[in-house]
C-alpha cells in the first residue's frame, strides 16, 4: 500500500502546475525517503525471518522499490537544481516502482491462494 501511495500522491504532484519548484521537490524527498525506509525495513524483515526463498521475491519487495526511491529523491534534487531531465527519471523510477508493485499485488495474492488451498486439504483430509 504504501508504495502505491507513493505513485499516486507524486503522480498527483506532478501534475499540478502551479506548486513551485521546491514545494514539489522537498514533497517528492519526503516520499522519497519514507518509501526508502519502508523498503530498507522490508528487506531486513524478509532476510530476518525468511519469509520467502526467492531471490525475486527478495529483489522485488526490497531491492527495486528502494532503487525507485533512490531515484525519486535524485529526482527531487534534480527538479531543485532546474535540471530538465529530472522528470524523465521522475516518470522511470514511478513507472518501474508501479510495475513492481504490481508484481507484488499479483505475488501475494498466488501466495494467500495458495496457503488456503493447503488449509482446505489439510482439514478436507483430518476429517477424513
């Protein structure tokens, strides 16, 4: 959720043309670094716990989104500075962030199938 959250407000940031250049820029850095250490805490809990074997599922619940971030906050530097390639790294790193957690979306969804799938066949099976 919080990731989609991210999309959607700086999408929304974005596109308001009246904010000045800094309003826009420390908004995107606050996202920017909450979403870096949501990421960052993803991470250590999945490798902590093991909550998956995957190097995917380990590359895309941590690893891309605090890339994504990573990107947002030179972004946000970039719109401060007047750099004009700084929206084109702004749309890459929100379009890459939005894919993966689609990515994800779909993953947990397989995953809560699937766990409730073997509870069915344990208890079909115990009552058997």
């Amino acid at each position: 959720m919080v990731h989609f959250a991210a999309v959607l407000i700086v999408s929304a940031l974005a596109l308001a043309p009246e904010h000045a250049s800094i309003v826009v820029s420390v908004a995107i850095g606050i996202c920017a670094v909450v979403g870096e250490v949501v990421s960052i805490f993803t991470t250590i809990q999945l490798l902590r716990y093991r909550w998956t074997n995957y190097v995917q599922d380990h590359v895309s619940y941590g690893l891309l989104p605090a890339l994504c971030y990573a990107g947002l906050l030179v972004a946000a530097w970039m719109i401060l500075a007047g750099n004009e390639r700084a929206l084109d790294l702004l749309a890459g790193a929100l379009l890459l962030l939005l894919v993966v957690n689609i990515r994800n979306a779909w993953d947990l969804m397989l995953s809560m199938v699937h766990h409730q799938t073997e509870r069915a066949e344990r208890e079909r099976t115990k009552d058997n």
